[in-house]
C-alpha cells in the first residue's frame, strides 16, 4: 500500500463559510488523498455546518478526486447526540470514522473505521475490532513508536490501513463540561457559541506564563504542534499507511504539499522542516509521546529512539 | 539534596508542644533506636512498599521543636536519630511542619492526607519518596504512635491521648478559620 | 421502573491495612490493584503484591466482603500478557470481579475465565446507554461504573435502558475529564495515564517557595499552581491547577476547583434510581480516611434502607480541598 496523505477532521469552531472556503481550497490545491469530515467536538455546533454544507462540501471533495470518510460525535451522552449518533451510524454511501463507542453498537458486521479519540492501545484490541468491521485504524497521538509498531505490523496482517498523526495539535482529553464556556463565565447549555473565537483553541498558559495547553470546547489540546515530518520514513516502515495532518488556520495548502512532498521522497526532511517552520506557526514543534518521552518534547532527528 | 527552606508561616508562632524539650541528645537517640527497631521488627511487608526509596535519608522537621529527626527506613541499616538544627546531614527529602501536624500524619488512626498537601506540612525535594514512606506508614498494622506510646505504658498512652486531643483541636481550629 | 435494590457499598483500598479496615468498616466490596502498571492508581507505595492479595481476599471472603481487582489501564502493544496474567492470578485468588476498560482485557476474561465477573470501569468511558450495551454484549459485562458527568435523572434513564448493573460514584476525588480519555499527564511526563497508571506522578513533582512566602506546585516543566501565603496548597493535578487565558485577568481553575465530591445528600434519590452499587473513591488516600468514609457511608445506606433519616457524620473535613459538591449529579448546569 503506498503511504498516503489524508486530511484530519477539523476539530475546531470556524464560521461556516470559513469552512466552506477551506475545503473549497483544499479540493483545488491540496494533494491529501482523504478528507475527514464532520463535527467530531460538540453537538451543538452543528447547525451551522454539517446540517447545512456537509454534504455540499463532500461532493466537492470527491469532484476533486479526494476520498471523504465522515467523522462521528467524540462524546456522546444527552438524548440528542445520541439520536444524531444512530442516524449516523445507519447512514449509507460513505466511510464512517467512530469516535464513541455507543457507535460501534450499529456498526457491527459493517465496514467502518476507528478514529483517534477511541482507546485502541493493542494489536488484540485492533484484531477484536477488526473483527466486527473495521477496516481502518487512526492511532491515539500517545503511543510510543514500540507500540505503533506492534500495531502496525498486525494492521498488516489483517489488512487494515493504520493512520498516525503527523502534523497539528495533538487532543490531549475530553471532558463533559465546556471549558470555553467556563472561560467565559458560562454553562454549555448558554455558550453562545464562544469557542469560534478561537479557531486554533484558546491557550491556557502557566501562572508563570508559560504557553502550555489549548482549549476547543470540551477538548483539551497540547499547546506545541506535533510535526512528525522526521519519523514517516520511520512509520512506513513499520506498518504506517496514512499519515494524518490536523486542519489549523496556517497555510494547510503549504502544509499539506510540505508533508505530501516528504512522504514521496521529492524533498528532504531538513528542506520540509526548514519551509514547515517558514510558515509562521505560533508555537513549538513537538514530537515527544512518539519517541516514548513527555509528548511536550522536542526530540532532534538525531537522538537515538526510547 | 535540599537546602533549608525559609517560611515565614511555619517558623515562630505559638509553640504547640507542651513538654517544651530540650532533650539532650545523648539521652534520645537510644529511645528513638528503640522506637525504629521495635516498629520494623513488628512489620516487615512495610520496607517493600518503599521500594528504592528504604536506601532514602529523610530529614522530618518539626519546625517548633529544637531538633530534628533523621531516618533511613532501611531493614538492613536502620537509622533513626535526633540531630542538630545547626548541623543537617545530607538527605533526599524533608519533611517540615509543627509537632502535632507531623504526629496526626504519623498516626494512622487520624486522616493526615488534607494535611499532607497543604501549606502546613512543606515536603522540598525528593517528593516520590515523601509518599512512598507516607504510603507505606499507612500500612503498618499497629498504629506507629499506639506502638511508641505503649512502650511507655500508662503514662505513653496517656501523652498520646493528650496529643491527639491538642492536635484534633488544632485541626479543628484551622477548619473555623478557613 | 425497577424496585430499589440495596446498593452495595464499593469501597477503595490501596493497601493491605486500608482493605482490613473497609472489611471491618461495613464495606460490602472492597477495589483493590495490583502494584504495576495495569492498575489506573499505580502510584508509588500504594497496591498489593500477589501474596498480599491472597492474603486480603481471604481476609475479605472471612468478612463477608467482595473483593474487586482493577485491571482498569489499557495494555499497550507488545505489553498485553501482563493484564492477561494479572487476570489469571486473580482467577485463581478468586477473586469476585475483575474492573476491566480495555476490549483485549475484557475478552481475554470472557474467553478464559469465563465465571469471572466483568465491570466496565469508568476508564471505558461508557456514558450512554448504547456504549454500555455494546459491552454487555460483546464481552457479558455484569455492571458497568458510571463516569462522574450524569445527573441523577440521566442515570435513572438508564438504568431502565441498560441490561447490566450500575455502580455510581458517591465520594471522593472530583476528576473532571472523561476518564480513559485524558493524556495530559503523558504530555507533561512521559508516564501515561492510560497505559503506565500514572496521574501527576510524585516523582515529578515539585513545591517551590518564593520569597514572598507564595509557593508554587510544578509538575515536569510546569507549574500547577501558585498559592499566595495564607492559601492552602494542593497536589499539582493538571486538571485542578490554576492557568490564564485571555478572556480572563490573572489565574482561573479551568477545568476544576479542588473540590470533592460527596453525593450524601442524594442518597435516596440514587437508591430510587435503581443504581445498584455505590463507590467511594480514594485509593490513594489514608487507611483513616476510609475507615472513617466508609462507616459513614455503611451507617446512611442502612438508615436509608430502614426507612430513616441518614444521620451522616460531617465527611466535608476528609475532602481534599476542604470543599465540596454534588458534581453532575444534581444539575447539568455544572457542565
């Protein structure tokens, strides 16, 4: 299977036609081969996109060649998302990423894939999935490379794509309650919708004023972007088959065609890096949990793997 | 290794101890001998729970008191003794806070966790091994202030029910005034 | 609706001492871990070797008390054949339960030890009814542990939808993210939550004082908190620290004060509910504190159960922060 590029879900509140615009460009200029979709975050952002664009965008997505996999709700707990998670579940035509359990009770027996916000630590854990229809792995941005390994060898054998995330925040935690809300004075339930203020998450610093994590509604990002730019030659060889860059509001077109050019071997990783931090991205780089050290580490190419 | 913490908070202020000793040390380090090796000798599972940390000096400091105690919960090298304020030895961590609160955490009868993290006890360096001999304290079957306070009969239990009462109420008082 | 059941009292022990005095204390199951990696509280001092939970399930069986074994981490790849023998060692104790998040973990008990029953831990973080059922058919889950975001009325919804028991947190620690979902300790350490056990791990902990008599908590490279002279410290747990924003002057909680929870009060709401256990946390915590925590507790449900008042013994000064809440439960305000 060659390597290939694909497009996370964008975890993040940006205004409808934002989005729109994004995808748009995406479609045009972007060499990802994927695009993920769908509100992944919070149920109550989806009036504005998914509702009214969601399908618009797809299509536009697939006119330009790009495969699109619909991404389910990460936490699923009052009426309505569960109501939203079982139509979800039930629909037909395209490939469905879970994020939450309660999915996998419709999806037996059907191909859907795993996301990255579902606990898949062990190559036994991914054969029992498999089992029931998986077809395809996005691992947790946690795991060291010892068990990206061992993962990806059975994704292999069983024929599964194993993704890895190789570029943007990394999710860190959930949580039922709203942290951009709390920020803000506020309840969920009376939001007002606050965390579109921040299209990259709202950065929690240190009371020494260290920049330390972010915030997206109920989620909980690292403040650093992984960059795995030095580690695909790595993960390919070890059974990695997708490799997964986060929407932010940098240049993605820049980002993508960066990391698309380093995977095929047309650029070097020093010149991918280089043009990578070129970009303006207001944060440090960090690839720690992947070489099996604090995930807010900076470890040089250099530096033998844990 | 530590360096000598400065608190305002926990230097000065009334004086909690009511047998106001200045104990010389030649006479309390044989006590203290006695007190360690009768509590080892009586549980032996407690020095596992401490894993690396048995080999680990521990300074514990009772701030309103004269001296200080050294410990080395190490089975095959016990040591436990008085040392001069003046004069610390090396250790990996500390252990300061006034006499009562460093009983109520010894003594497993009463719930020392509150304590444990506030600004009344102050823990500086080695932080893991503070809780691995607080955990492994925990586990001992008799309670480590019923056993030093029986080796002293009647009059032992008697101080240890005296202490106990003055540190509940300090407890007690901490909580009204928060 | 289904008549109440008298709910068990599910009570924490992180050593041999803490387990006798739950047993003694009226505890009718006991949680208890293995001291590595596959135990979610794998904390330094804390847990029991093989010996001493032979020793504590006999000890526990002879009370009349359960004891339930919490293999409640994920097993990373290459890594899987410790939780399986950890399994196996408490089959053979006999165990009553084993407390099981991770899908390889739960089958591996469902295949070969078929008898053993399995909870779902809260680390599963099954918060719907539909997420719950996917593990009571997959794996036969007997009861599933509830994470601490439900309000009471969501729980007795499903509690009628769900074909396996429910067991609720009542007191103790108030964690705020969803629990086997959390990977900030693995961002600021290298240990992870999930997979090491670890949460703020002690050997990565520092208390800094500065010359202002403040004094700050740090955990790795990051402070926690800093407490002005007169404010009461606490552990640097990342979820419970003190961080700005822009939205805000100076430092806020923002995830969570340090509070606890104690759900006394709703006591017989829960009853009425149809939960079927209740579970106090704080395995980390002193052998008093569960002695004292779960008397209380003991003395509330049989009163409850009796048809009288529950006179509950003030258990606010055994919370951590010295404050206290009625979390998710009673509101969803609170999210």
């Amino acid at each position: 299977m060659a390597a290939e590029l694909t497009l996370g879900p964008n975890l993040f509140h940006w205004p409808a036609e934002q989005k729109i615009d994004f995808y748009n460009r995406i479609a045009d200029e972007s060499p990802v081969s994927t695009v993920y979709l769908g509100e992944v975050i919070c149920s109550k952002r989806t009036p504005f996109f998914d509702d009214k664009h969601l399908d618009q965008v797809a299509e536009r997505l697939e006119r330009a060649g790009k495969k699109v996999v619909y991404c389910s709700f990460s936490e699923v707990v009052i009426k309505r998302e569960r109501n939203i998670l079982m139509e979800w579940s039930k629909q037909e035509g395209r490939d469905l990423e879970v994020n939450n359990t309660a999915a996998l009770l419709h999806l037996k027996g059907r191909p859907h894939r795993i996301g990255a916000l579902l606990n898949v630590y062990n190559e036994e854990t991914m054969a029992y999935l498999a089992g029931q229809g998986a077809t395809h792995f996005s691992l947790l941005p946690e795991l060291p490379r010892s068990a990206v390994e061992g993962l990806g060898a059975k994704g292999a054998e069983l024929g599964v794509g194993v993704e890895v995330q190789v570029f943007g925040r990394a999710s860190l935690a959930l949580s039922a309650r709203c942290y951009h809300a709390r920020a803000h004075d506020r309840t969920k339930d009376n939001c007002q919708f606050v965390c579109g203020e921040d299209p990259d998450g709202m950065v929690l610093k240190t009371m020494d004023d260290k920049p330390f994590l972010t915030v997206n509604g109920i989620q909980t990002l690292s403040y650093g972007y992984l960059d795995m730019m030095a580690d695909l030659e790595d993960m390919k060889s070890i059974g990695v088959t997708h490799f997964r860059v986060m929407p932010h509001t940098c240049d993605m077109i820049a980002v993508t065609r960066i990391f698309d050019e380093v995977l095929a071997g047309r650029m070097g990783v020093d010149e991918g890096e280089a043009k990578l931090r070129e970009l303006g991205i207001d944060a440090p780089f960090v690839n720690g949990f992947y070489r099996g050290r604090a995930g807010h580490d900076w470890v040089p190419r250099a530096t033998e793997m844990a | 290794m530590t360096s000598e913490p400065k608190s305002s908070r926990l230097s000065g202020g009334p004086v909690g101890f009511p047998f106001a000793p200045p104990l010389p040390l030649f006479l309390l380090n044989p006590i203290l001998k006695r007190i360690v090796h009768r509590i080892a000798a009586q549980n032996p599972d407690m020095f596992d729970r401490l894993g690396p940390h048995r080999h680990a000096y521990f300074l514990i400091d009772p701030v309103d008191m004269p001296l200080m105690l050294y410990l080395r919960p190490d089975p095959e090298a016990l040591d436990f003794r008085a040392v001069n304020r003046r004069a610390l030895p090396p250790h990996v961590a500390r252990i300061s806070g006034k006499f009562l609160d460093l009983l109520t955490l010894m003594d497993t009868e009463q719930d020392g966790d509150a304590l444990f993290f506030s600004r009344d006890l102050i823990v500086t360096g080695d932080t893991e091994a503070v809780v691995c001999l607080r955990n492994a304290l925990d586990d001992v079957d008799e309670p480590i202030a019923e056993s030093v306070a029986d080796m002293f009969g009647a009059p032992g239990r008697g101080a240890l029910n005296f202490l106990r009462r003055a540190a509940e109420n300090a407890q007690k008082r901490k909580g009204a005034s928060t | 609706m289904n008549a109440p059941v008298k709910p068990e009292l599910i009570c924490p022990a992180g050593t041999p001492a803490a387990l006798r005095s739950a047993v003694d204390a009226g505890a009718d199951a006991v949680y208890c871990g293995y001291q590595n990696a596959t135990n979610a509280r794998n904390f330094v001092g804390l847990n029991f070797t093989p010996e001493e939970m032979e020793k504590s399930i006999r000890y526990a069986h002879d009370g009349g008390t359960k004891v339930l074994i919490t293999l409640n981490t994920f097993p990373p790849s290459g890594n899987v054949q410790l939780w399986k023998d950890m399994v196996d060692l408490s089959a053979r104790l006999g165990a009553d339960a084993c407390i099981v998040a991770d899908i390889a973990v739960a089958a591996y008990i469902q295949k070969h030890h078929p008898d053993m029953r399995i909870h779902l831990s809260v680390q599963a973080a099954a918060s719907s009814p539909e997420a719950i059922e996917y593990y009571v058919r997959e794996f036969g889950v007997k009861r599933v542990v509830l994470p601490r975001i439900m309000t009471v009325s969501e729980i007795r919804g499903l509690v009628e939808e769900i074909p396996c028991e429910v067991e609720t947190f009542i007191f103790g620690n108030h964690g705020l993210m969803v629990e086997g979902r959390c990977s900030l300790t693995n961002y600021v350490t290298g240990q992870s939550t999930n997979m090491d056990g670890a949460c703020s791990p002690a050997a990565c902990v520092k208390y800094e004082r500065a010359e202002d008599g403040s004094m700050s908590t740090i955990l790795g490279d990051y402070m926690i908190d800093r407490f002005g002279p007169e404010e009461t410290a606490g552990y640097p747990t990342i979820c419970k620290g003190r961080y700005k924003c822009d939205a805000r002057d100076g430092g806020y909680y923002a995830f969570e004060e340090p509070i606890s929870l104690n759900a006394s009060t709703m006591l017989p709401e829960l009853i009425n509910a149809g939960v079927h256990a209740f579970k106090i946390e704080g395995r980390q915590r002193s052998r008093a504190y569960v002695k004292k925590v779960v008397a209380a507790f003991r003395e509330a449900v049989d009163s409850i159960m009796a048809g009288e008042e529950p006179k509950l013994a003030d258990l606010v000064a055994l919370t951590e922060g010295q404050k206290q809440t009625e979390g998710a439960l009673k509101t969803k305000k609170w999210r």
